[in-house]
C-alpha cells in the first residue's frame, strides 16, 4: 500500500490541479501548478514523470516494467529517467522513455547540471526506484511534487525516505520487479 497522508487513508495521487494537503510537511499538486503551464487533454492525467534510477545495469533493467506500464497508462505524458553517465546506452534502447538525463553523480559540476536540467522540466511526480540517499535527494531536487518512494523497511538506506512526500510500501513483495510495480498503485495503474 501506498500513503499520501500518516493517518494511512487511501492512497492516489491527487488530480490535475487538485490540492493534496499537508502531505509530510510538503503541500503537493499534481499537474500545472506552475506559470504557464497548460492541462493536459486529460484532466486527471499526470504531464511530466520523472524515473530516478541511477544504475546498476540489471536494477535499471528491473525498472523498466514501470516505465512500460506507466506509458501504455499515460501514452502522451513525457516520462523521463535520471541515470548515471555509465548506464545511459542501455536507456537508448527503451521506446517508452522521451529522455533520460545522465548524471555523474561523483562530480558536483555533473550534479547540478542534471538538477538546472530537471527544474526546467517542471515535473507532475519523480518516483525514486533505487531507495539511496543520492537518489532520493536528486528526487527532491527535482522540483517534482509529489515525490514518491518506498517506505523505510524496503529501501536500501533508511534515511533516504525522509526525501519522499508519498511512500509507497511494497509489502511482501518478493522480487524487485514486484516491489517496483507497487508504486503504480498511485497512478491508477492495477493490473500489471
């Protein structure tokens, strides 16, 4: 199950424009919250997601079945993934991705060219597969709101939930693939 709220209430993502509330200290709007920005056709549909999937190589292949789903989901939404500079030849091969945005997350100057480059995107949501402090800070620093990730229990270091404004808790879910798909649960997205 995924929270948007701590009272545990059900979880979705709020429509196009529509207020979510306080959700862990961050007031979250999905979809053109920003100057200038036009609706979508669809007025419960999300414009911009951001994927943030850094690597390793087999991870981000394990990741791609959220991409797929989101895009037969969302067919004219830009989906975008952030990854770092080794692994980008293998997002070349993905038709379900517009872009991907590579990132060298060694290098201060390659960070804060990735992150200039995500702001200007003014993404609906970023969904933070990997669980690494790294990853969900580069999330946050998006500028995406909601920000969605796992909850404690099911990310690799702990403190990197405290960067997500959704968490999304996979459950028993055995394989990394199963866990990854949980997050489309916010999306509307039930059969997998």
């Amino acid at each position: 199950t995924c929270d948007l709220r701590p009272d545990g209430g059900e979880a979705r993502l709020p429509a196009i424009g529509e207020p979510a509330g306080d959700v862990n200290g961050a007031i979250t709007r999905f979809g053109p919250h920003r100057a200038g920005r036009e609706p979508p056709a669809s007025s419960l549909e999300p414009v911009k997601l951001l994927i943030v999937r850094l690597g390793a190589l087999g991870d981000i292949v394990h990741g791609l079945p959220v991409a797929a789903a989101l895009r037969e989901r969302y067919p004219e939404a830009q989906i975008d993934w952030l990854v770092d500079v080794r692994h980008t030849a293998v997002l070349d091969l993905v038709p379900v991705i517009s872009r991907h945005v590579a990132v060298d997350s060694r290098s201060a100057r390659s960070v804060l060219a990735a992150v200039r480059d995500l702001r200007r995107q003014h993404y609906d949501a970023a969904v933070d597969l990997q669980g690494l402090i790294k990853s969900a800070a580069l999330a946050r620093l998006s500028g995406a709101r909601p920000v969605i990730g796992f909850a404690r229990a099911h990310v690799r270091e702990k403190a990197a939930s405290l960067f997500y404004s959704v968490v999304c808790d996979a459950g028993a879910a055995a394989h990394v693939v199963d866990r990854n798909l949980a997050v489309l649960s916010l999306f509307g997205i039930t059969e997998r």
